[in-house]
C-alpha cells in the first residue's frame, strides 16, 4: 500500500521534471539574431558587389579580390557595429539593475508595493498578490524586480561578445557562397551564376533560420529571396549603368 500511494506522487514529480527541462526556442535569441542577420547581410552584400562589378564588365580577377576585400572588411563591420549596439544595451540593463539596487536598499518597502500592484495587475488578488511579492523578495528580491518590473532575463540578457563573434564568423559563412561561385563559374556568367547561388544560399539560410526559431519555413526563405532578388538586381543596374558610362 505505501508504495501504490506514492505512485501518484513520483508520476507528478516527474511531469513537473519534463516540462521544467522543456526548451523553447525564445533562449536562441541572443545568438540567432546575430546568426542570421550575419549570414544573410554576408550572401547579400558579397553577392551584391560581385554581380554589381561583373556587370560592369571587369575581369573575374578583379571581382575576386573586390569580393575577397568585401568579405573581410563586412565580417569586421558586423562584428563592431553588433558589439557595440549590444554593448549599449548591456549598459542601459546594467544601469537600470543599479537603480533598482539603490532603490531596494533605500525604499524595500515602496518596491515591495510595486510588486504587488504588477501582480494584480496581472490577474492576483491582493492578498495573493502580497503573498507572492513577499515570497519572491526574500528569495531574490532584485532578480523579481529585474523580470517582474524591468522585463530583463538570463534567456533575454545582452551577450556583446556572443553576439560579435557569431555576426563576424556568419558574415563570412555567408560570403563563401559569391566567393565559391567565383572560383567555379565561367567568366562570362559571373553575375547570372552568383545570382542563382546566392538565391538558393538565402532560401536555405531562411529556412535553417526558422527550423532553429520555430517560425515558418516558407515564409523566412520567401521573405530572403525577395529582398537578395531586389539587392543584386539593383546593384547589377548600377554596374551596368556606370560600366558603360566608364
């Protein structure tokens, strides 16, 4: 008997262990923003300036060390520019938990009132409400200020470094694509083979993109081939324009 009584029990504490170590796709978005905008800008950039330059009519050389140039100069911009938007970001979370440290030290409180009135804004009752701004406060009072009040979590937190490091090594992920189409495609169909490869390249980041962010397949590469077909095809007018005009 005891241990058909507890069966009920330990089934319980299980289901409670599973949907605790469920993963969802939202603790991606620090590095899948980054990922994904990287790879995307690499193919549409490189591609851009190579169907742009070949259709100027310059030498497969040429266009080599251009797009060659493109990749390392991209990789790096990427790298600063999500460093340093990130970073600002981390500052302004950083600022933000400082405040509410003072705020907790000074005034625990006034801060234990805003809680409560979070919470039932919420849908609590007050004595509920009162009950779980208690209980979280003398857990981790800061950490419940900084979800409940700020909206800051460990899944959400700015990550400068993380996010550098994968616009960086994405870019250039993206950018083989134009630079292996180079290496293998005839002279005289640079800009037409470079837009087939980059196309295809981009659906395919599309869809890894949102098999990885539970979104829609169709919809991501859709939303990526129409962008890159606008990118390149403008780029190449322009080479086109200024080739005949050189």
């Amino acid at each position: 008997m005891p241990v058909s009584s507890d069966l009920p029990d330990r089934r319980r504490r299980r289901r409670l262990a599973a949907r605790h170590a469920e993963r969802h796709n939202s603790h991606r978005v620090g590095w899948l923003r980054a990922a994904v905008l990287g790879a995307n800008d690499g193919t549409i950039s490189v591609s851009s300036l190579v169907v742009g330059i070949a259709a100027s009519g310059a030498s497969r050389d040429a266009v080599l060390i251009s797009a060659i140039a493109a990749t390392v100069a991209g990789a790096l911009s990427m790298a600063a520019g999500e460093y340093v938007s990130v970073q600002s970001q981390a500052d302004t979370e950083g600022a933000d938990l400082a405040k509410e440290r003072h705020e907790l030290a000074t005034d625990p409180a006034g801060e234990l009132a805003e809680l409560v009135e979070i919470y039932e804004a919420r849908g609590l009752d007050h004595e509920l409400a009162v009950a779980v701004a208690e209980q979280l406060s003398q857990h981790d009072a800061l950490a419940a200020h900084a979800r409940d009040e700020l909206g800051l979590t460990e899944i959400l937190r700015a990550r400068p470094v993380q996010a550098a490091l994968a616009s960086a090594a994405s870019f250039a992920v993206g950018a083989c694509v134009p630079l292996a189409t180079l290496l293998v495609a005839s002279p005289q169909h640079l800009a037409r083979s470079t837009t087939v490869s980059a196309l295809l390249a981009l659906a395919l980041f599309g869809a890894l993109s949102a098999r990885a962010g539970g979104a829609s397949v169709l919809r991501a590469s859709l939303r990526l081939l129409i962008w890159g077909a606008i990118a390149m095809g403008i780029t190449a007018a322009v080479g086109r324009l200024f080739g005949a005009v050189v």
